[in-house]
C-alpha cells in the first residue's frame, strides 16, 4: 500500500511544481520568515538528504511529500492527514523533535504552512536554494527608528527598533536593573573583569544624571577593553601558540595577538582593522605593524609529520583562510562550496576557488626580515626583532657553519671509499641501507639517505664526530631572535584550479581571484589587498551587518540573526531586521568606530533591563528574542579565571608579551603524541589573565577547555556554554582556585577587622553587593565552623598554605564565594 501511495504521489508532484507561478509573495515570505527556519533548526539535522532518518529527508519539498518509511510528511492543504503536524502536534505515536515540544508559534506556524499549500519559496518543486533575493544579500539601508506608545522609556534608536516588537505582543519591557547589577555587568561586559568595591562605591555616589555613561566611557578607555575584545577576535582568526595536528610544535605569533588588543585600545576603526589584517604586506610600503597584523591568516595549522605530502597540508592552509574569510567577515559558509556547489546558498564552486586564488599565492616557506637599521629586505612569512648585532653575530655563525658542513661533506666521501673498513656485520640491517644509499647518485640522495649515512659514520669514526660536535656547538650559540608569523605573496603567482570534487590531486579548470556573484563586483584582476577592501566597502551587505549581529550576541547572549555563523538560507532571518540594518548602517556612518557602537548598545534601555526571571515572558517568549529583559550568561572560561584573579588581589595587569604557562593538573599534557612539559610560571607571570595562557592546540590547558574555550582548529563564531559537575568541581578543588582563594582570604583579612565587616567586603568585592540578612547569617555559622575545625586540625590547615586557624576558615568560605553560580555568570 505504501508502494501504491508513492506511485500516485509522482504525478501530484510534477503538477505541483508546475504550479508553483500561482505561489504568492505572501506565501513565499512565510515560508521564508515562518517556516524555513523551524525546519532548519528543529528537522534537517536528522532529515536530510544524507541521514534520512526513518527514510525522511525534509531538504525538499519533493521529499517531504514523497516521505519515508511511514508515508508521505507532508500532504497540502491537509495538515490533519501530514505526518510531520501529527509530530509536532505529538497527539499520537510520533512525537517530534526528540529533544522536545516545539513553542507553540513555530508548531502553529508549521501547521498553518501546511493548511495554506506548503509552498516552498524559491525552487518549490526543487532543492532550497536562496538566491540574489536572499534578505542577507540586499544592500544595507537606513530605516527610520518606529514610532512607539512609551517613548520616553527609549534612551536611543536602538530602544524603539525593540520596543516597538515588544508593544506589538502588548508586553513591556523590564525595569532598568539596580546600579550594582550594572556596574558589574557592563564592567564584565567590556572588560571581563568585575569592579572592585571602591569602583563600586564612586559609581553608587555619583549622582548625575549621566553617571552610568561617564562609566562606560572610563571602561572605553581601560585597556583591559582590548583584552577583552581582542579574546573575542582571537576566536575567530583562531589564534593558538602551537601549529596543530600530531607533533603541534610551538611557534611565535603572541605579537599578533598584542596587535588586536592594541588596535582595539586604540580603536582603529573596523575596515581598517580588516585590511591590515587580511592585506597588510600588500600596502604600500607597509610598517612594521601591518606586516604583524597580516599574522590574522598565519593561525592555519601546519603539519609537521614525517612523510606528509607538503601540497596537502599547503592547500588546507589555504581552504581554511578561505572559510575564515565566509565566517569572519560575510557569516556564509563558503567551504560548503569546496567539493560543488553550494547545495543551499549561490555559491559557485567555480567562485570558492576564485576566492581560493587570493591565497593560493600566499608563502609558507620564507625567510626572516630582519627588524634592525638599513634597508628591509623581501617581504618573507617570519618578521624577527632584534639588534643588528644579533643578525651580524647570527651570519657570521651562519657562515662558519656553511664552510664546516661543506668540509663534513668531503669527508664523508672519503669515508664512503672506504665503507667496507666499516662494515663488521655487527648491524647487516643498517650497512644493507646504507649500500642501498651509496648505489644512489649523490643528487639523489634524499634528506633520510644523507641522514642515514651520517648516523653510520658517526658510530664508527671519531673525526667526523668531532666535525658534528662541532657544528651542533656553533649553532647552540646562535642568539635567540623573536619573530612572529606573517604573510607575503610569492614573486610568481602560483596557478589555481579548481580541484574536481575537493581533491586537489584532480586540477579542472583554471581560475583567477574574484568575488561572489550573488554580491557587489570587485574591480578587474583584484588583488588580496582588493578583497580586503571589498569587504570592506560600504556596498558590501554583509560584513557591517554580520559583525554588528556579532557584538549584539556578545551582550544578549544571541545575535539578531541566531544562527551566527550562517547568514545563508538555512540560517534563521533576523529576529529584529530593520535593527540590525540600522546597526549596521550606524557603524558606516560612524566611520567603523567600534567603541562607538559598544557605547551605544551599552547605554541603550534595551542593555540596562533587568534580568530578574518574568512569568509572563516565559509564555510569551520563551527564548527572550523580544528582548523584554536581559540574558543572563555564564562567564567564558578566560574570564572565570580572570575574574577570581581580579577578586584575589593577585591579578597582574601587564598587557601584551609572550604567552605564559599558569600551574595546571599534573600530566595533562602527556596524552599526546609528544609529552607536553609544563613548568608553572612564578612571580607575576602566574598571575596573568586567562587570554596570555600558552595554548596547545593538542593539548588545551585544562582549566580553559573545560569551560568551553574553542579548539582553535577553526573560526569559532559563537562559543557553547555548557553546565557541568566537573566544572564545579573545578572551581572548588584546582591548585589554581585554592591559590586564588587563600589570597582572597589574606586580602579580606587585611581589609576589615570585625567579621561583620569582612563578610561584607568579600561579597562586595566577589558579587558587587553587600550579603543578604541570611547570607551573612549562614556565612557566619560556616565560619565560626570552619575556624573550629581548623584550630586542631594543624595537618589540614597547612595543606590549604595558611599560617593560621582564622586564615584556612577564610580561605575556606573563599572558596565558597568563587564557586557560587553567581559568581561565575553575568547577571
């Protein structure tokens, strides 16, 4: 029957898609804005056109009438007949999605779809496909802010985008939360770290009318704020201290990373932040700065395994800059297009390697620029500072051991005459190789072979080890030269092609660098340098839009367009699009300025709502997507840790420098292919905020990674928050959180004399606030416990480093205090 039920549906579904010019604007828009996105996010993750749970796919309209192992999902204008409405209705066997009830509004939404006709937008009868039509494509305008009934509670245009939604649903918005709750939260906001109690006790008596903005602008102006801007970015160009894959070798490029909190600091306005980084070398005679920021694409990973073929690995290199460019700046998920065309959005294969041609040109391999006095040399990918005697000390050892290695050479040929002098029989294995090499033609000895000779005549001839010892001695006494990763284009221009089906073994035809074509032309034979001011260009409709969104998601917890990283059709539409275009078209007018746009979300009605829990919310808007409150949100794992540093006193506010090595769990790095030795910093360098952490990509330091730090094995747009035991287990137990509580607990002492006075400091300088009545009630039980406990027992109270009873009790309630969900989260 089920058969018979297939066959007759063919017919339907070729007189369907032939009716798709009857399909209204209206129609097509729903869809679009209504029902596209609940199938995105709820559906296509299990039915698709590869998984096919149950034999479903829901990728097309086609194969959601067609259905699966149960029959046709969809039937037109019969939403009681359609099996994906019973789902989501979950009025009889199936009871979908899984993970849940849809809201009522999406569930309605679908079912209203179906009743209607399922019209599919564009392609009905075909694959989902957005076209030049996509909203994400149209170029950026300016609405007008929308007249609202409580206009007086609008402190900016942004507050009348969102009440104006807000007025739509009859709701209100929230009441403005209280000034502690606002110091702390835009403090974390722009500086992930919290105020102290005297930062608090200055905003709390000042009593202007613009206290709160005169706030925001000392916090502008910390440099703390390119910290914490700069982690974000970093997420992005996916900065890490070591180069990825198996042997993750360590490489320089904390300069890179001081750059983005410099350019921040200083607040180099967004497009030329963006051309700096993704063309600096091509400026026109470049400083030493826009060399470093080009280091924004030397984050790729590089493989350092024996074997590899180097070609792989270089075109990966230049896949992911490409990706990086489709996240980073146009939230479209370019790479889709590697192997064919994008199955969803207008991009070309053909065009992914237009785009690939920009940095197909890019070399991996070069030399040094040396940073000291006279002429620069060829731009090459390392950038080294140093004095001009370190470089003369440096050729000058160079040169010692060029004529040395030469000398090795003639006199391994001399030994090579003599091999058979050498041959005991001792190794028949090794002297087999070794014959097999000498039968090769010297200029065809590979680097194994050469290696593989020079291990045998070193075993077994005294001289020509002297000779190795020697040239090992010369370059230990190299000097040590920083340097940090940048680009540079080779001389020649490297041919690129399109690779048939992603594999780059398979060259079809040739290409040359160009753009989109669902987007604005760039000019003939562009450049790198073009690219980056193309997507810069204020006709460029999506690089305003997508970091506007993104510095929305920082301070609400989701940006206007939920899905980030994805502003394509399978991405959800914007919640807000007339806000969002206006962010977007305010960050031009205000010629890019970034602090200027953090200062306007921070000081809107919208930010400085409260974030207290509503019941009439709950229903209304379960997600919180009409903003008629604040989100609260758990901290990131870099400001967990800067946090408890900043409330112990001992965090050390240095900014910029080489990446350091705080203590962490003993072992954690021996899981590896190379055993990762970990030597905890002392004095200030242990003290560091969580951004300097030396990072190994193989290896993460434990105390980021379980917070949910990225891999940064690619762009990270949005990170996850997850909730586990073990974090705060973490928080309780780690070296690190007894460190930090036992200096909070030493700083509460020296502060306050009566144990009133001390509960009240510790909260006020962990939680912003003074303890409630039964707070201070419990605290002081728990320490007249504690210091009971500790007063006999000498053994425990050393293991917690404290020289007295009262000082392992207060290290004790720290540690309570640094564990509290309130401490850890953004209210």
């Amino acid at each position: 029957m089920q058969r018979l039920t297939r066959l007759l549906l063919v017919p339907i579904l070729a007189a369907c898609g032939s009716a798709r010019a009857a399909d209204s604007p209206e129609q097509v828009r729903f869809f679009e804005e209504k029902v596209r996105p609940v199938l995105a996010k709820s559906c296509l993750g299990c039915h698709n056109d590869d998984t096919k749970m149950s034999g479903l796919s829901l990728a097309t309209r086609d194969a959601a009438m067609l259905g699966g192992n149960r029959g046709s999902a969809v039937i037109p204008g019969q939403p009681a007949d359609s099996l994906l409405v019973q789902a989501i209705q979950r009025d009889g066997a199936l009871k979908m999605p899984p993970t849940g009830p849809l809201p009522a509004e999406e569930a309605q939404a679908l079912a209203a779809w179906v009743a209607d006709g399922a019209v599919w937008g564009e392609a009905s009868a075909g694959r989902t496909r957005a076209t030049a039509s996509h909203w994400a494509f149209q170029p950026v305008e300016r609405p007008a802010p929308p007249a609202v009934q409580n206009a007086e509670w609008a402190r900016n245009p942004i507050d009348r985008f969102i009440l104006a939604k807000i007025e739509e649903k009859n709701l209100t918005p929230s009441a403005e939360a209280d000034r502690r709750t606002l110091i702390r939260r835009v403090s974390l906001d722009l500086l992930g770290l919290p105020p102290s109690p005297e930062q608090v006790q200055q905003f709390l008596a000042d009593d202007s009318p613009d206290a709160y903005e005169k706030l925001v602008d000392r916090l502008l102006e910390s440099p703390a704020y390119g910290e914490r801007w700069g982690r974000h970015w970093l997420d992005l160009a996916h900065y890490a201290d070591s180069n990825g894959y198996s042997i993750d070798g360590a490489r320089s490029i904390w300069r890179y990373r001081d750059w983005v909190i410099q350019a921040l600091n200083g607040d180099k306005p967004f497009d030329e932040f963006v051309v700096e980084q993704v063309a600096g070398d091509l400026l026109e005679s470049p400083t030493q700065d826009q060399l470093i920021a080009t280091g924004f694409h030397r984050n790729t990973m590089i493989n350092q395994e024996g074997g590899i073929d180097y070609e792989q690995y270089r075109v990966e290199a230049v896949v992911d800059r490409v990706s990086t460019i489709g996240a980073a700046f146009m939230g479209l998920t370019i790479g889709c297009a590697r192997c064919h065309d994008h199955k969803f959005d207008p991009i070309a294969q053909r065009e992914f390697y237009q785009m690939y041609s920009f940095f197909n040109n890019v070399d991996e391999l070069g030399g040094n620029i040396p940073d000291g006095e006279g002429p620069r040399r060829q731009m090459q990918p390392l950038l080294e500072f140093g004095a001009p005697a370190q470089f003369e000390r440096r050729a000058a050892l160079e040169h010692q051991i060029e004529i040395l290695q030469q000398e090795l050479l003639d006199y391994q040929e001399q030994l090579e005459k003599e091999f058979d002098r050498f041959a005991t029989g001792e190794d028949p294995e090794l002297e087999a190789r070794v014959r097999d090499v000498l039968a090769t033609p010297l200029e065809e000895r590979s680097t194994v072979d050469r290696g593989t000779l020079a291990r045998f005549f070193s075993a077994r001839d005294a001289a020509f080890e002297a000779r190795e010892d020697g040239i090992k001695g010369l370059r230990s006494e190299f000097p040590k030269i920083e340097s940090t990763m940048i680009m540079r284009d080779l001389p020649e221009p490297r041919p690129a092609f399109i690779h048939v089906q992603g594999d780059f073994t398979r060259k079809g035809d040739p290409v040359e660098p160009g753009g989109l074509s669902v987007l604005p032309p760039m000019p003939k034979n562009p450049t790198r340098l073009d690219l980056a001011r193309w997507l810069v260009s204020e006709e460029h409709p999506l690089t305003a839009r997508v970091t506007m969104n993104r510095f929305w998601q920082r301070y609400f917890g989701l940006g206007l367009v939920e899905t980030e990283g994805d502003f394509g059709s399978q991405g959800t539409p914007p919640s807000h699009p007339e806000l969002l275009d206006w962010l977007a078209s305010e960050f031009m007018r205000q010629d890019w300025s970034m602090k200027a746009m953090h200062r306007l979300i921070v000081t809107s009605a919208t930010y400085r709502q409260s974030s207290a829990h509503r019941d009439d919310l709950t229903k209304a808007d379960p997600s919180n997507r009409l903003l008629a409150r604040q989100n609260r949100t758990r901290l990131e794992a870099e400001i967990i840790r800067d946090a408890s540093l900043a409330a112990s006193g001992l965090l050390t506010k240095t900014i910029g420098g080489p990446s350091v090595f705080p203590p962490q769990p003993a072992g954690a790095g021996q899981f590896t292919q190379v055993d990762r030795q970990w030597k905890a910093d002392e004095g200030a360098d242990r003290y560091r905020r969580g951004m300097y952490t030396f990072f190994w990509r193989s290896a993460p330091y434990p105390g980021l990674a379980l917070f949910d730090a990225p891999n940064a094995q690619e762009a990270t747009t949005r990170r996850n928050r997850s909730n586990t035991p073990l974090q705060a287990l973490t928080l309780l137990n780690d070296q690190t959180q007894t460190e930090f509580s036992s200096a909070l607990a030493r700083r509460v002492l020296s502060a306050e004399q009566s144990r009133d006075e001390r509960i009240r400091y510790a909260f006020e300088t962990c939680l912003a606030r003074p303890p409630r009545p039964e707070e201070q009630q419990r605290m002081t039980a728990y320490l007249s416990s504690m210091l009971d406990r500790f007063a006999t027992d000498e053994k425990e109270r050393a293991a917690l480093g404290s020289q007295t009873a009262e000082e392992a009790a207060w290290t004790a309630a720290s540690r309570v205090l640094l564990n509290l969900d309130e401490f850890v989260t953004r209210q």
